[in-house]
C-alpha cells in the first residue's frame, strides 16, 4: 500500500470516527443498530470504532429499555461529566481562564494579569497561568482533555499561530504547540469573535442554524460568519473584519492607517469618546465625563437623556447599513448582535432594522431574526467551542485515540 493511500485510509478512518462521535453526543443514547443506520455505515465498523471511543474513556455503554419489556439493549453515550477542557480568552486586560465539561457547563474561573513588556515575558506568564489553574482545578473531574485559547486578532488556526494581536507582543509566533509541549495537552488557538459565533452555533442563540452571522462590538467590531454548519475563515483563515469598512471617508483616522472605519463610530471606545466631545462643548445631559462608560451611556439613554440617545443613534446607522452588507453577501438564517451597546437594543433595533430593510435584498431579509447573542460579554465560551470543533472533526479524537486508531 503506498503512502498515499495509507493516509486516504487514516483520514477515512478520522472522519468515520468523527461522525461516529457527533452523532452519539448529539442524538445519544443510541444503540449501534441506530448508529449504523445515521451514520450509513456498516456493524462491523461501527463495532470497531465505538470499542476505540470506548477504550480512550470518550463514551460508555448504557442499559436501554426495550419496548417490549425483554433484555435491556446496551446504548452508548459520551462521557461529558467526566471528561472537560481548560478554556480561556487573551485579551486586553488580561487572562481569563475557565474549566467546562464536555456539556458546556462552566465549572469555575480566575482571571490573571498579564503584564510583560516583552515576548518572552507574556509566553511565561500565560504558559504559568496555565499550569498553575490546571494544577488547581485539573486533577478531578471533569478531568481536561485539551487547551482552547481565543484573542482579539488576526490568527492561524490551523497553524496555532498568532499573525497579530492588539495589546500583546505576539506577532508571528506559534504560541499554540509551544504551549502544547509546555503543557502536555493539545491546545487549539482562534480569534475570539468567530470563536464566539462558533460558541452561539454548539450551545448559544444559533443552535439549529447552518448559516448565521454573529457582530460584536465590544472594544473592536467584528464579525463571525457561520456558512453550512461551519465558521468560514477562507483560505488565509482571518475573515469578518468588518470594524475595518470605511462608513466615514472624512472620519477619524483608524489605529489600522485607514479613515473613517466602522470601528472609529462603533466600538466602545469611540462612543466614549463622542459623548465626551460633546459633554465638552456644554450640551446639557445627566452624564458626567468622570464617570463615562458604555453601561452609564446606555442607562442615561433608556432613561430618556438627549445626549445619550443622540450618541447611539449615530452609531445605530453606520452599523445598520454594514449589517446590511452583511446580509447581502450571506443571506443569512439569523442574525446575532453582541456587545454592551445592546444593552440598548430596544433603542437600536428600530434603526438597524431599518437600514436592512432599505439596503439588502427583500427576500433576503424578509422574516430574517435578528436577536441577541446568547453570550454578551467577551467570556471563554470560545474556547468550549474550538475544543468540541476539535472533536467534531477528528483532529481532538484522533490525538486521543492513539494508540487505538493506529491499529
């Protein structure tokens, strides 16, 4: 056999287990008669590959009733009480780090400073942070079977690379397999806001959805695109960088050298900033430049100030009309709105409706949902998701199987 076809064969083998695997945690309990019959495949290699789920410890066998009362039929189900993963989020003020289980249940979480100036300094604290929460909290159960880790930026996923971040010294590194040899865990790195979409997608607001759009504008504006079941990230893997369309072109100059950004109007900072020139130039309002943030600006607002409602609403139509785009371009099942902003959703949805009624196709918009996302804060749901993606499509399985689908 040449080694082309010994590799066809091992991704067969991947992909089979993968179905296999999804099909049991999605519609489980199920028997391997049951099995056979979704997954279109035959006993004999159902039999195969649910004893080497069942030898790395990833399912187990239960007893079903039968209808008619006789011998109880065995069924199998995943372990996802017992077995977890140690999820985390990189961002601007620093680490957080979470412990779920395989059901997505978030058992407990602590936050770290990271604070290095340089390259070296951030790998060592974030790999430390690491072990010293895994020491903590990774010895009982759920026990971790990998690492999730999601940033602000541009990342390779497939790679473990981060290209750039905001905030953090991390350009050009592949912090995922050096953290992995660190760490002795698999560890699967991804860009927070379409890990985020691929969060809402396995147990968020886009359950049941294969093509939705999640935007969050939280310090940035992004956007995670969800196309037939799966994240779209195209062949240089960053996509969805909507904070970056020009809605102004003799706006405020944008940190990327552009002008007029979406993110120059939208994000918090730039709201922040707007109600303070504008508190500067003596325009009456319950606000107070001291004490300006996203959630004061929003509670001044639905209290019915002026000021405050002026600020949104001019946010509310460039990021209408980009929707729009959006809309245009995907043709989306529903449409997911994340950020503290939306704690004026009342406020905002009128405007955002509108200019995607007026800017994108009818039948494209006609009966199109558009809700809040299930998670509003930048949390660690996202890395949950790229960890039960990793099982999903069998690169997590595979890594855990060994020796077993070496066989």
């Amino acid at each position: 056999m040449s080694p082309t076809q010994v590799a066809n064969l091992e991704q067969v083998k991947q992909v089979n287990a993968a179905l296999v695997y999804r099909l049991i945690d999605e519609q489980g309990p199920l028997s391997r008669v049951r099995l056979a019959e979704l997954a279109a495949l035959a006993p004999a290699s159902i039999t195969k590959l649910s004893r080497q789920l069942l030898e790395a410890g990833l399912i187990r066998e239960l007893e079903a009733a039968t209808p008619t009362g006789g011998r109880p039929a065995i069924a199998l189900t995943c372990q996802n009480e017992s077995l977890g993963l140690v999820a985390g989020r990189l961002g601007r003020d620093g680490l957080q780090l979470s412990l779920y289980n395989l059901q997505g249940t978030e058992l407990v979480s602590q936050a770290w400073s990271i604070d290095a100036p340089e390259q070296p300094g951030v790998m060592n604290q974030l790999a430390e942070a690491l072990v010293d929460f895994i020491a903590q909290h990774g010895h009982g159960v759920p026990r971790p079977i990998a690492v999730g880790l999601t940033m602000p930026g541009l990342i390779d996923p497939q790679q473990g690379r981060v290209v750039y971040m905001p905030r953090y010294p991390l350009r050009e590194l592949a912090l995922g397999p050096w953290l992995a040899e660190r760490l002795g865990l698999a560890v699967y790195l991804g860009n927070d806001t379409r890990a985020h979409a691929l969060a809402e997608h396995l147990i968020g607001a886009a359950q049941g959805c294969q093509d939705a759009i999640l935007v969050s504008v939280h310090h940035g504006t992004g956007a995670g695109i969800l196309s037939n079941g799966h994240i779209f990230l195209g062949k240089n893997s960053n996509v969805g960088e909507i904070g970056h369309i020009q809605v102004a072109p003799f706006g405020e100059r944008c940190h990327c050298g552009n002008v007029g950004c979406l993110e120059t109007i939208v994000a918090n900072p730039a709201i922040v900033r707007r109600t303070r020139q504008l508190l500067a130039q003596g325009h009456p309002s319950r606000l107070r430049d001291e004490a300006l943030t996203i959630a004061t600006i929003c509670q001044a607002a639905l209290a019915g100030d002026g000021l405050a409602r002026h600020v949104l609403e001019q946010a509310a139509e460039p990021l209408g009309r980009t929707l729009a785009i959006m809309v245009n371009l995907f043709n989306p099942q529903k449409l997911l709105l994340a950020g503290e902003i939306m704690q004026c959703h009342e406020l905002l949805w009128p405007i955002l409706q509108g200019c995607i009624e007026r800017q994108s196709l009818p039948s494209f918009h006609q009966d199109l949902p558009i809700e809040l996302a299930r998670f509003q804060q930048a949390g660690t749901q996202g890395g949950y998701a790229l960890i039960k993606r990793a099982l999903y499509e069998g690169d997590l399985l595979q890594r855990l199987m060994n020796p077993a689908m070496a066989e």
